[in-house]
C-alpha cells in the first residue's frame, strides 16, 4: 500500500527542513523557502481558513521553495502560520515537523479597491440580469 505523506511514520534519521523566509513577490504571491537535504521532498502547511498543503522538491544544494498562488486561494489578512517535514516516498517515513514559523498577510488599500471593484462587477451583472428580467415580465 502506498503511503501519504500525512500518513507517513516519523523517523529520527530524515533531518526537517528549515523554513527561512515568506516573501511577496511582483505577482502578489507568497513565495516559501528555505532548506533541507539535497533532493528531499518538502512539504509545506499553511494555516488559513482552511490548511493548504504544497511540495516541493529541495534542489543539489538543499534549497527549496514554494509558491502560494493569490489567484488560486487569496490568504485572508491577518497571521497565518507554517509547518513543514521532509517526506521519503521510498521509505514511506518522514521527518519530524520543523518548528512552526508565522508571518502577517497585510493587504494595502489599493488591494481592497481591487477586491471591491471586482465584487461590485460581479454585483453589477446579477442586477442587470434582474433588471432584464424584470423589464421583461413588464412587457407580457
């Protein structure tokens, strides 16, 4: 039976992964990283409304990083927090969890204008819909 990562047995000998910085990049993403042992498999828990889980895959030299998509789950403002293993499919163990690590989604005023103007168009064609409708029943 093949095993999951969130399944797997701890062991001692697989060394955990350290997370050493959260940072926004220009697409509005929060990019993870840090290190681990070369080649390892690093997977990552982000704490939101929800726990969003990610993998990714140390290179040569033990660095790793991963992306959190703002179009795919945009964080909600506030402090979220990090927990990452390392995970062999081989051996179907992993290590143990690295220490927890948080930091602070901050949303400008610009990103609110954004979200709500992008609301309001969604608003906008339910109520033109509506009015159609309405119009319509008018007519008959």
């Amino acid at each position: 039976a093949e095993v999951s990562a969130q399944t797997a047995k701890i062991s001692g000998a697989i060394k955990s992964p350290v997370i050493s910085s959260v940072v926004k990049n220009n697409a509005g993403n929060y990019v993870i990283s840090g290190t681990a042992d070369a080649l390892a498999t690093v997977v990552v828990s982000l704490s939101d409304n929800q726990t969003l889980v990610y993998t990714g895959q140390a290179d040569k030299n033990g660095q790793w990083q991963v992306e959190q998509d703002q179009k795919a789950f945009r964080l909600t403002e506030g402090n979220h927090s990090l927990l990452a293993f390392t995970f062999d499919q081989k051996t179907g163990t992993r290590s143990v969890t690295a220490p927890e690590q948080f930091f602070k989604v901050q949303y400008t005023q610009l990103d609110r204008l954004i979200k709500n103007v992008d609301l309001l168009a969604n608003w906008s064609v339910v109520i033109i819909i509506l009015l159609g409708m309405f119009l319509t029943a008018l007519t008959i």
